[in-house]
C-alpha cells in the first residue's frame, strides 16, 4: 500500500505528507519504490526511528517516522525530531499512577517475560496484551519474571488504551466487542507521539521551525572568523531568510535563492538587507556541506575500526589453537 500511497501524494501535490510504520519499511523494496516516485515530484523526505515512551507515551514502541514537504532538502526534520525526545522515558505508572501496583502481567509475544514494573514503559501494544496469563506462563515462570505471573493482574482494555495515549472516557462501543476493540487499540499511531510531531510540522510550516543551530554560529566563529555584531547580524540575517522561506530548507542554494527571492516581502527591502539575507543562506550551505562531510568521515573511521576488530578475531583463534 505504500507506493498507492506515494501516487496519491504525488497526484495530490499536497505540500506536506507524515507516513508511520513499522521500522523495516525502510529497507522494504516498497518504499524505495515510494520514496523514488515522491522524490521525482519534488518531495524531501526526513526519516526518523522514534521510541513513543520518549514522546509522553507509556509504551516503547518503536516506529519509522517519514515526513516529506515539497521543496525541503532530505533530512530536514530529523533534528528537531531527536531534540523533541524526553532524556528519560514515560512509565506506565507515569499514566496510569499509583493506583496500579508495581507489577502487572503483560501478555507476551510466545513466551517472553509477562511480568514488568510499572515503573518502566509497557511493551509495544499489540492486540492480546491485555490477556490473563497461560497456564504455561504460571506453571514455567520466565527468568526475567520479578514476581510469579500468578500474583499480578493483567492490564485492563481501559488501561491499554490509556497507554496509547487514548483519554479515559474514550467510547469503543462501535468496535463491538473486546478483540475488535483491541486491534483498534493496538494498530493506532499513540496520540502524544502524532500530537509531538504535529507540533513539529506546525512550527516548521509556520517558519518558526527550530531555534537557528548554534554549531552554525560556531562554525561561523571558527571557519570564517565572525565574532561579536558581525557574528549576531549574521546570525539574525540567516533566522529572518528562513523565515521568509516558511522554515524551509532546499535541496540546493539556487533553489533556496530562488524562492527567497519570490517571496512577496523581499523586493520590499532595502538592497543590503537583501544582499545580507542571501549571504546568510549560501553561509547556511556551506556549513550543511561541512557537516555532511564530517558525517562521512565519522562513518569511514567506525567502518575502518569494525574491519579492523573483524580482522583480529583470526588472530585471536588462532592464538588459542596455539596454546591449546
């Protein structure tokens, strides 16, 4: 279904699109079919792995995030999508408070762990995690188990769908029974997460996106030896073009000269201010290709330092041959 719904958001040209799914669909032929057709449409694409309990979920569920926008370089919200995580994670009891207990039974996947503390985020939901415990759960307790699965109660219908961000007063009657209810539980995207990207997007498609990056003034300092006004009027010239571009950031610097230079306030301004502005941008390239090329050269050092310990466990073998 994912190149369907490339087309349609290539038919549609609508100017932002936000696709979830789980995180293999970024090495599925499918997508690389979707991201070919929306690519040749004019589309960025800014790919993210979220875990949802570090976006006021009380679950770890964690899910391949894609943004496009039309005209924005790829990647452009990849930072401020990582920026917008919580250092530590939402617990169940964060959601459910103390009235829970510390431990609940938490149907596994065959017969992984079912018993967890409440004081840690609930596994991905799926459609039978709120079920009682086998007989084989209570008869063979898993090692990781804290408690006997037979001590604890499972979590409620109720309770799941808190975890997934739903409120408490949320009617699933139109579901009709409890296993319909579930499996609408289970395959929703959780509503703090959707809300915490949302906001990203509003801000972005609003101009406002992120505050401007201060490594970008750093590297202004170090490679071009900006400092004091000079360093603060650059700066402020960079903030004010992105924000006439609505946020954005092109593929290339003509793209983004060009549309600066489309936008119905700019022909108003004084010519050194727009000379300032246009300065600011091809400044902003330059430091996003420095950054790129430090990017590569990070992971040409860690490729080299794997093949080297790949290397040395011969060596090693053969050492205790030797000796043996």
């Amino acid at each position: 279904m994912v190149i369907a719904f490339a087309m349609i958001v290539a038919l549609s040209r609508t100017p932002w699109f936000m696709l979830e799914n789980v995180r293999g669909i970024l090495e599925s032929d499918a997508w690389q079919t979707a991201c070919d057709i929306l690519k040749a449409h004019g589309y960025g694409i800014s790919t993210s792995i979220v875990d949802a309990s570090h976006y006021g979920c009380g679950q770890s569920r964690t899910r391949a995030i894609i943004i496009g926008r039309r005209g924005e370089r790829d990647g452009f919200l990849e930072r401020a999508i990582e920026r917008a995580a919580s250092v530590e994670p939402t617990t169940m009891r964060d959601i459910l408070g103390d009235s829970v207990g510390e431990y609940v039974f938490v149907r596994p996947f065959k017969d992984g762990q079912g018993v967890r503390s409440t004081r840690e985020p609930c596994p991905a939901v799926i459609r039978t995690t709120p079920e009682r415990a086998y007989r084989r759960h209570i008869e063979t307790r898993n090692p990781l188990d804290p408690v006997p699965a037979s001590l604890v109660p499972p979590l409620t219908v109720e309770q799941v769908a808190r975890l997934q961000g739903f409120p408490r007063d949320w009617d699933w009657s139109a579901a009709g029974n409890k296993r319909s209810t579930m499996q609408m539980i289970a395959n929703a995207v959780p509503s703090p997460l959707a809300a915490a990207i949302g906001r990203i997007i509003l801000e972005r498609h609003n101009g406002k996106a992120e505050k401007t990056d201060d490594a970008f003034g750093r590297w202004l300092q170090k490679s071009r030896g900006y400092g004091g006004q000079t360093l603060k009027n650059r700066m402020s010239a960079y903030t004010r073009a992105r924000r006439m571009l609505c946020g954005r950031e092109f593929a290339t610097l003509n793209d983004e000269i060009a549309a600066l230079q489309a936008a119905a306030e700019f022909d108003a301004l004084p010519k050194t201010t727009r000379s300032d502005l246009r300065k600011a941008l091809k400044l902003h390239a330059e430091y996003r290709m420095y950054q790129a090329a430090e990017a590569e050269k990070r992971k040409e050092s860690a490729r080299k330092a794997a093949e080297s310990r790949r290397k040395k466990v011969p060596e090693a073998e053969i050492g205790l041959e030797v000796a043996a």
